[in-house]
C-alpha cells in the first residue's frame, strides 16, 4: 500500500512539474542535466513540534543547460507546504546559484530524527518523444524539533513563601537582599516532555550585581500541562553598585532556547 501511494505521489509531482513547464515555457533543448552538476545544500533547521517555518534551500547549476521548475518533493516526516518553482540557467563562465524557499511543519519533537532526507525534482532537456526529462537529487538535512513549552506567571515576588502571588515585571531591592523569582512551565505541544528534559536559566546582566541559578523542571508534563511553580532566588551582592540590570529568565532543552523572558532589577543604596 505505501508503494503504491509512493508510486502516486511521483506520478501527480511529475505531472505537476510538466504542466508549471509547459505554463512558463521554460523548457531546453540541451541536457539532461547529470544530478552531479545540482549542487543542493540547506542549513541547520531548528522548529517546535507541528509548527510551520521556511526552509531555504541553496541549489547551483554547475551544467550549460538550465534547470527547471526546480521544487521540493518530499522532506521525511515533515509536511511539505504549496511553494513555487524556480529556474536556474546554464552557466556560462561560473556555476549559477538561486535559492528554493519551501515552508515546512514539524513532526512530533518525540519522534523527529537528528536528520532528514530532501528529496528536490527539476526538469532538464528532453527525451525522445519530446516530453521534459524529470530528475531528482537527495541530500540530508540537520533537523532539531523542539517542544512547544513555555514560561508562564514569570517574574518577582517577594520571597520563597509567596510563589503563588502575582508576579512583577520589575523590582527594587538592596545591597544584600535576595532576588526571588517565580515561574511555572506549560507544555502547549502535543507530545509528552518527560521530566528532568527542560531547564530554567537565571542570569543576571550586571555580574557586579549578584550571581546566576537555574532548576531543572522535574515533572513530566503532557498535552496541556503545566509544572509546579517554581522559584529561585539570587542573591544580590554586600557590595553592588546601586542601579539597573536586566534578568534573563531562559526556558531551555539542552542548549535550544524554547522561551524567554526580561525582567528588570533596581539595586539601592
């Protein structure tokens, strides 16, 4: 059955491609283009679980024939979105390069592999009956599928005691005292973040101010849920300059940044 559904698939993108020729235009009496002189490469890709991004994709024509209706025919478990084809001349003295923008959405961040397949098609040349040759090139792509997690009721309050109050954006403290934030993390994904997988990262701007903290998020969380609410506490230096920083609040899985927040502490004299 999935041979079958493959086979159908190349057929309908085949037939696409023919007929976005055939409304252009473009077509070349030279070629087929050897899959060699495609050179196709495409960065890192970093995207939250079912989530929609575009995908730039470098391809360079180093034949004398052009290439045509150049698209993106499949990317693994990602969903491939409508996107136009492009052409790209022969070249001439130097290799010609274009860029294929394709949008792309993300499969579960469970199941997503480390890297994925892009298969493009182009046309080039003709064969025999004077239909348009179609070809087909793969390489592989670095692929990171995060979960969609973020920070939520984020900010100052006053003391480990008070977790649960209303969180502010900015506090005014003095020398000695201890910062206290609080937060919460919700999973707005659809697939289950298992527990000790997220972190929560306290910086603070000024390191003449006070030091960082973090806490690694110790429940697993499923569609829709949340963790307990959390806090830590930074302790603000005997001998601060009085004055203004910023305060990072970074939600991360490994060193990928899923949620950030700035909040600003005042240091008295």
């Amino acid at each position: 059955m999935n041979k079958n559904k493959a086979l159908i698939n190349s057929v309908v993108v085949s037939l696409l491609i023919i007929l976005s020729i055939v409304a252009s235009g473009c077509t070349s009496t030279e070629g087929p283009v050897d899959s060699a002189n495609v050179i196709v490469s495409a960065g890192p890709l970093i995207i939250k679980e079912f989530q929609e991004q575009d995908l730039a994709v470098q391809i360079l024509n180093n034949a004398t024939a052009p290439i045509d209706s150049i698209t993106a025919t499949s990317f693994g478990t990602f969903v491939l979105g409508a996107h136009s084809g492009i052409n790209i001349p022969g070249k001439t003295d130097e290799p010609v390069s274009a860029s294929l923008t394709a949008k792309v959405q993300a499969p579960s961040f469970v199941s997503a592999p480390d890297t994925t397949m892009l298969t493009i098609s182009y046309a080039s040349g003709m064969d025999e009956k004077g239909n348009p040759v179609i070809s087909s090139k793969e390489i592989p792509v670095e692929t990171i599928v995060l979960p969609n997690a973020k920070l939520q009721f984020t900010g100052f309050t006053k003391g480990m005691e008070k977790l649960r109050n209303v969180a502010s954006d900015a506090m005014e403290l003095n020398k000695g005292d201890n910062a206290t934030i609080t937060f919460s993390v919700k999973n707005e994904g659809q697939s289950t973040i298992e527990e000790e997988t997220l972190t929560v990262r306290i910086e603070i701007d000024n390191k003449r101010i006070g030091t960082n903290n973090s806490l690694v998020i110790s429940e697993a969380m499923a569609k829709s849920g949340t963790s307990y609410t959390k806090g830590l506490q930074l302790p603000i230096l005997d001998d601060a300059p009085n004055g203004e920083t910023d305060v990072f609040v970074t939600l991360l899985m490994g060193d990928h940044v899923l949620d950030s927040k700035t909040l600003v502490l005042k240091v008295n004299l």
